[in-house]
C-alpha cells in the first residue's frame, strides 16, 4: 500500500496560513492538545485497565461486505486482512499516532504480552493473520482476546479505533455452528458499553433500516447518542435512489446525534489493479465533487476520508474528555477497594501461639467492626455500593404501601357486610343501627390479610441481612478459608433463631391486634376526622347506615395500620438486624476461647498466594492509572 499525503488525511485547509505554516500550527495543535488525550486513553488500555473497568474507544462494526476493512484501510494507510467469510476474528486496537514530515513509517503488533515491530507497511497484513491463529485458532473460531497493531506515520491521524469482526449468519469451512451469534454476544459486550462510541458502516446499495449492523447500534444506544453512520459504496447506488441517500446523510431516516458520513474506498478491482490508498483519497475527492447529488455534501464535511478522520479524532477527544471524570472517579475507587482486599491478603499468619491469637483476634475484630457499622447503617460505601440499612427502608416502604392497598381494598367491601347483615341478621333493631360485631369482624378480617405479607417483609429483609453479612465473612477472612467456613456457618444458624424469634414477635403482634381496642379519645379523633372528610367531598353513599361503618371501620383501621406500619419494622430492626449482628459478634469472639483450633482456623487458602499477586498487579495498573490522569491534569 502506498502512503497517504498528510493533506488528504487528517488536517483540514486552513486558509489563512500558507501550507507549511498550517500544517505547523496544526501539528503543533495536535501535540499539545489532541494527541496526549488520546495517548491517556491508549496507556490505560495498554496497563489492562480494561480488566477493571471499560474504556472511551471508537468500535467498528458493520455487516459482512459493508466496506468496514477498506474505511479502516484508508485511515491507516496499510492494508488489513481481506477474503471471504469472517477475517477479522478478534477485536484489532488500531493505533494511529502522527509523526512528524518526514519521519519514517513505524509499526508494532502486539498480544498474549508479545509485540513485534513491523518495518514496513506490507508487513501487516500477514502479522495480523499470524496473530489472529494464534489468539483464536487456525480453524475460523473467533475470540475476544483484543490484538493491538500500532502505526505511526506521517501520513495518518491522531486516531484509536477497534475493528470488530463483521457480522456473519451462517458458519464456513470448520467454523463453529453458533459463529453468528458468538460475533453478537462479543460485539454486544463491546459497543453495549456506554464508554464506547460505535462507528458503524453501511454499503449505499442496501436498505440501511435492514442492516444488522445498525440494529445491533440501536439496541445498545436506542437514542444515538453515541452512534456515528458510516456510507460506503456510493459508486454502487442505483440511478434514481441517490436522493434517498442524502436524506439519511442529512439525518431525516434513522436520526443518530453524531450524524452520518460517506465515502468511497478502494474496491476489489482497484487493488486488482494496483491503485494506491492515496490515489484512491484524490479519485474519491474528485468523485464527490463531480457528483451531481453528493458534491453538496462534500462541501457540508460529510464526504471523504480526511473529513472522517478529522471528525473522528474530534469525536473521539470530545468523548475521552466528558467521560474522564467518572473514569478518573471509577479507577480511584476501584483502587481503593482493591487495596483494602490486598491489605487483608497480606497478612501472613504468625508462627508462635500467642502471634497466632492476636492475629486471629485482629481478623475478629476487625470483622466485627464491620458487621457493627453494617447495623448502624454507617458502612463505608465504594462506587455504586448501597447501604444496606437503606435496602431494608425500601422493605419497610413496600410494607407501608401493603397497608394502604389493604385499608382501600377495606372500604369497597364494607358496603356488601353491611348489607348482609341487614338481610340476614337483622332482628329487632330499628334501621341505622350499627351491629357491633358485623364492625369486629370487618376488623378482623383485615387484619388477618396483612399477617402473611408482614412474614414476607421479614424473609425478604433477613435475606439481605444474611447476604450482607456473608460477603463481610467472606472479603475480612478470604485467604483462611476454614475460619470463613465457620463465620457462614455461625451466620447461617443465628439466622435460624433469629428468623424465628422474629416470626414469634410478629405473630404475636397480630394476635394482639385481633383483639378490637383503642383507647375512646384517639378513636372519637379518627372518626370525627373520617366523617368530616366524607362530609366535605360530598360522598353519595348507598345509605346512612353503609355510610356510617365504613367511617368507624376507616376511623379503627387508621389506628390499627399506624401501629402496624411502625412495629412490623421495629420487630425486624431489633430481631434481624441488631440483635443478629450482636449475636454473630458475640459467636465470632468465642472461637478466641477454643485455642486448640487456632491452627485449623488460621489455615491459609492454597488460592490465597494467586489472589495477592493478583491484587498487587491490580494495585500496580491502577496506581500508574491515577498517575497517568494526574499527569494529563497537568498539561
């Protein structure tokens, strides 16, 4: 492939400068603003923080045929794996760094920790075949191991994009049957990330509302946000049709907010007959501009390869800035977390007895500790880590609403008790006479409703309490995996006795409560303000007699719910959470009296040397990471 002219890629005319001295101020320009914000990104790849968190990127998707590989060959000046059926297998990071005029061509492909320079531009078709059956094998599987081909040259822009591989319906030769939906799921777990900016390429010759390509872009960023059309093949459109090109240039058919672009690539025929990447950019400009329907959008920024590499490098900088802060937030955090889990890995076990108790002590304490703040709802929170007091409120709250559902399904049923009575039960008393016992067992009834939904509120929050202290047992004694074992199985058994208690507690309660008392001054309060309200919006009863028991049930069940809606919880609060927790404190101190399991307790996981020198790498990425970003700050 021949060079690219540094005009026709990536530097726009500027036209009050003369050539050489715009292209000075330009690269001068890149260096101080553009090129170190896209490097940041590129050293954070390069450290494996993507192994912690994802990354701002440019991904490349298209159908299979769409002209992905030549858009990616025009901005790069090599030329990249073409044939049949799937040829990109792996995610390819294609780094784009601009020399200086004059500097000579650089290449580097790198994966599985191997790198290899490239001298020439020839050289890269064949290093990414290699690397490609090395990564995902000689038999056209693919893989989401990412391989890296950095080219640096004067002739190509400050640009990172990942090719994805094209996507394929059916499987070839020894590919695996399910190839199809093995390049979705990877695609989908690439540009399904909010980081990503998905570029995604079209052929002008196809209904653009039918390519998968597209589809998948939408399913991932209904809004298009972050979707940016490319249009390839407009030499191939059908007489007639080119104005329904424009309209989806210009916006007006699928709308994406970063807009669309077109251009036209080399084709088969044209590396047939030797034609070269640069002379391909002047045969494309001079396509468009002699174009009767698209040199309008040539002269708007939307055509040519230059004009998508300037509003790439743009796109891509203005991303990289806006999600910086939460990167720069999400690497501090995730660091600060993986310290506190190296902190605990690091501590070797003593070799004397007394060592040994102390140890075990400190491990205790420290566990309980946590198990304490968890029950004060003071736990330290890290990312998007919730409170586990505040999960319970939002328990409690479902309560308060299964109240009010009860209360409302109450009132539609009072009119037909009543109305029972009257025909069946109705002796001597003169109409308006309110039975007492019709009330009582109104009452009753919807008191027994809620004592089931109160048994559900509690399992639903012992749950969490279990679940949260399990994580505790397991992050403070990670590498000691018989005292973690113990921990579980402490909790597991006071959750039984704890569960049970509490279920007496409630049970308790509700048999109180079918007991129809309240004292007559709150209870003349509730009704005189029930009567007022049906008074003042003018209800229009079937009766006095209806009228009146739906305000005495109303009046007693507001006193009744009021309790409710306080002591369910407090029952939880006191059985489940405080006295949960003090009890797990209390069994876990114990283990000190037992010095004769001190060993057994204290035995180190075999897992527990990997998991340090897992955590220390971790440690290590993420530390240059923050140093990375503060150098960036700095520029």
């Amino acid at each position: 492939a021949g060079p690219i002219c540094l005009k026709h890629i990536g530097v726009p005319k500027i036209a009050s400068l003369n050539a050489a001295a715009a292209e000075h101020t330009l690269y001068n320009q890149y260096e101080e603003k553009i090129r170190p914000c896209i490097d940041l990104v590129d050293s954070l790849r390069a450290l494996g923080i993507e192994k912690d968190l994802s990354l701002p990127a440019i991904a490349v998707i298209g159908d299979q045929s769409s002209g992905k590989s030549s858009v990616l060959e025009a901005l790069s000046g090599v030329a990249l794996p073409r044939g049949n059926g799937i040829v990109t297998r792996c995610p390819l990071e294609l780094k784009l760094k601009r020399l200086p005029e004059g500097q000579a061509w650089q290449g580097k492909i790198s994966y599985r920790n191997k790198s290899q320079e490239l001298l020439d531009p020839s050289e890269v078709d064949g290093a990414i075949r290699q690397a490609q059956d090395v990564v995902a094998g000689t038999k056209g599987a693919i893989s989401g191991q990412l391989i890296s081909l950095e080219v640096r040259s004067p002739d190509v822009p400050d640009l990172t994009l990942i090719d994805l591989p094209g996507i394929a319906r059916v499987a070839v030769g020894d590919q695996p049957k399910d190839i199809g939906d093995q390049i979705k799921m990877l695609l989908k777990r690439i540009i399904g990330c909010k980081e990503t900016v998905n570029l995604v390429v079209v052929p002008c010759n196809v209904d653009i509302a039918t390519t998968e390509a597209l589809k998948m872009a939408q399913e991932v960023d209904p809004t298009g946000e972050r979707t940016i059309g490319i249009l390839t093949k407009p030499d191939l459109v059908d007489r007639g049709t080119e104005e329904g090109i424009v309209k989806i240039l210009r916006n007006r058919v699928i709308p994406l907010k970063k807009g669309y672009m077109i251009v036209k690539c080399r084709g088969q025929q044209d590396i047939h007959n030797k034609l070269t990447l640069a002379a391909a950019i002047q045969q494309e400009r001079a396509f468009f501009e002699n174009h009767k329907h698209f040199r309008a959008i040539l002269k708007e920024g939307k055509a040519t390869i230059p004009h998508l590499a300037e509003k790439l490098t743009n796109e891509l900088v203005k991303h990289i800035i806006k999600t910086l802060p939460a990167l720069e937030s999400q690497i501090r955090d995730t660091l600060h977390e993986t310290l506190q889990d190296l902190q605990r890995y690091n501590r070797g076990t003593p070799q004397t007895e007394a060592e040994k108790l102390f140890f075990l002590t400190d491990l205790i304490k420290l566990f309980n500790q946590d198990i304490s703040q968890c029950t004060r709802g003071e736990e330290p929170l890290i990312g998007d880590d919730v409170r586990l007091f505040t999960k319970i409120r939002k328990e409690f709250c479902t309560w308060g609403v299964i109240l009010l559902e009860c209360a409302a399904k109450a009132k539609k049923t009072v009119p037909g008790r009543v109305w029972k009575y009257e025909d069946q039960y109705r002796g001597r008393e003169f109409p308006g006479f309110s039975n007492y016992k019709t009330f009582e067992d109104i009452i009753k009834e919807q008191i027994r409703q809620l004592e089931e939904p109160a048994i559900q509120i509690l399992n639903k929050v012992m749950e969490l309490v279990e679940e949260k202290f399990t994580e505790l047992a397991k992050r403070n004694f990670a590498n000691f995996h018989n005292l973690s074992r113990v921990a579980k199985v402490k909790i597991e058994d006071i959750r039984e006795r704890q569960a049970a208690e509490a279920q007496r507690h409630i049970r308790a309660q509700f048999k109180m409560e079918r007991i129809v008392y309240c004292q007559d001054d709150l209870y003349l309060g509730d009704l005189n303000t029930f009567k007022a309200e049906n008074t003042a919006l003018g209800k229009d009863l079937q009766s006095p007699v209806v009228a009146e028991m739906v305000s005495h049930t109303s009046a007693y069940f507001s006193g009744a719910s009021k309790r409710l809606s306080n002591q369910i919880p407090l029952i939880i609060l006191s059985s489940v959470l405080h006295d949960f927790g003090e009890n797990v404190q209390t069994s876990m101190l114990q283990l000190l009296q037992d010095k004769e399991k001190l060993n057994f307790l204290l035995e180190e996981d075999t897992d527990a040397a990997k998991t340090r020198h897992y955590l220390s790498q971790r440690v290590d990425r993420l530390t240059k990471a923050c140093q990375y970003i503060r150098d960036f700050s700095l520029l």
